[in-house]
C-alpha cells in the first residue's frame, strides 16, 4: 500500500481554507484544496475556526438587507471578470515538411478563477459587515447596561438617604420636625443631628433652578434664620442636605421658603412649608 506524502502548507492554503469554508472555489480549485486539506491540520483548524465564527455571526447578529447599488454592483463586477475574452492561440508555425500542426485547445481558467475571488471578496465585505454590526450592537448593549446601572445606584442612595432621615427622625434626641404645607398635607422631614440639617420632601414642587430657590429655616425666640438653600427636582421623595447654623442655636421650629433668585434673604418671602421641632 502506497501513502500519499503529506502536502507542504503555504500562505495562499490559508486564504484557500477560508473561501472552501466560504463555499467560494470553483470545483478545480475545491478539488485541489480537498486533497491537501485531507493532509493538513493548519489548514483544518482554519476551516473549522472559520466555520465556528459564521455560526456564532448567524446568531448574533440582526440579518440586515444589503443595499440594492452594492448587490448589483458585486454582480456587475463578476460578469465583468467572467466575461473577459481569453489571449487567442498562438498561430502555429507549422512543421518542417509543411503540414500545420493540430490548433491548441487552450481553457480560459484565469477569468474564472477572477470571478471566483470576487466572489471570495463580497464574502469578506459581508462579514466584516456583519463583525461591524456586531460591534455596533455591543457597544450599544454596553452603553445601555452601563446607564442602567448608573441609574440602579443613584435610586438606591436616594432610597439610602430616605430611610437614614426616617431613622434620625425617630431617634430620640435628635431634633426634627414634620413640614406641613399651607393646606396641613405633609410636605416633607427636617432633621438635624449635629452634622448638617437634612431636608426630605415629598410634597414640595419642582423649583426653577435658574430663577429661584427653595431656602431652609430655623425659628429661635420667633426670628427665622435662614440655614441654607436647596433645589427640588421632582415630586418623588429627595433628601436635600443644608449646612448647620455656625453655633449651635435651640430652634423651636422649621420653617421652608420658595424665593427669587438663587441666595437666601434676610427674611422669608413666602412660607411654604413649616412644623414643630421634636426631640
């Protein structure tokens, strides 16, 4: 039994692996690649990696209609090369006792071969188009994923600081007060544990940032005192932090203000809200 020696692999077996896995050789060419690919491991892993890609692009990517000018500009171009005419025979000298000698059959594999690589090349072109989308989507997936997780921790330190002024706010000795607005609906906590007052408001409006502000203050022997300004952005519950009074001063009560511009006045302009302090 004779066996066949193992064929010599080169680069252009690489390019051969990756269009017989593309299904674009031509039948000479598929031959000839099939017999040294029996030989061959590189080659092999070449066509199997090439093969596992295209499954894996199959299913992740959204299929996606190519453009009509592109499809018929890839066809154009293969009847192009298909249909390049053949170099004519050579004429034959003849023989030295006269006779012409029988005409060459000559077989135009150059255009075809041509042809076959065009085709080789819209295959490309279709699959870095389909490695691009699948970029594209990912980079997409990413961003969303990231902005989603961004917006998970923002909610749950929001919801981390509602549930710290609920707590103050039921501790005995830390000074308090449930903010009521003009009508007696509950508006919003005031709680001040020596760091800082902290305001929780559920009923205040939205101010114009731009235009006004809300401003925090405390009541001492009947004089409001303005402790600092905040802005509400929404109708949901939001903790505001406002700066402490420099000396520690005994409130009796809090009180809440929608003011022009964006510092506090000398004296409230509009009371908006206000409650007792408790400890």
């Amino acid at each position: 039994m004779t066996h066949r020696a193992p064929d010599t692999h080169s680069g252009e077996h690489d390019a051969l692996a990756v269009g017989w896995a593309l299904y674009t050789l031509d039948p000479d060419e598929a031959a000839a690649f099939e017999a040294h690919l029996e030989t061959c491991p590189v080659c092999r892993q070449t066509v199997d990696e090439t093969t596992e890609l295209l499954g894996d692009l199959a299913g992740a990517v959204v299929p996606v209609d190519p453009p009509p000018r592109l499809r018929q500009r890839l066809l154009d171009a293969v009847e192009a090369e298909a249909g390049t005419p053949a170099d004519p025979p050579a004429e034959s000298s003849g023989t030295s006792s006269g006779t012409a000698a029988p005409e060459a059959t000559v077989v135009p594999l150059a255009p075809r071969r041509r042809a076959t690589r065009w085709l080789a090349a819209a295959a490309v072109v279709l699959v870095v188009a389909a490695v691009g989308g699948l970029t594209a989507a990912n980079n997409s997936l990413r961003a969303e994923r990231d902005a989603a997780q961004a917006a998970a921790v923002a909610q749950a330190e929001r919801e981390a600081a509602v549930t710290d002024v609920l707590r103050d706010a039921g501790t005995p000795g830390v000074p308090h007060a449930v903010l009521a607005g003009p009508g007696g609906g509950l508006v919003g906590v005031v709680v001040d544990d020596g760091t800082g007052s902290r305001v929780l408001t559920t009923g205040l409006g939205p101010n114009d940032v731009a235009a006004e502000t809300y401003v925090l203050w405390g009541l001492a022997d009947g004089t409001p005192r303005p402790l600092g300004t905040f802005d509400v952005g929404g109708q949901g519950a939001e903790v505001r932090s406002v700066p402490s009074a420099p000396e520690a001063v005994p409130f009796a009560a809090f009180a809440v203000s929608l003011e022009p511009g964006r510092a506090a006045p000398a004296s409230p302009t509009t009371i908006v809200a206000s409650g007792q302090v408790g400890r």
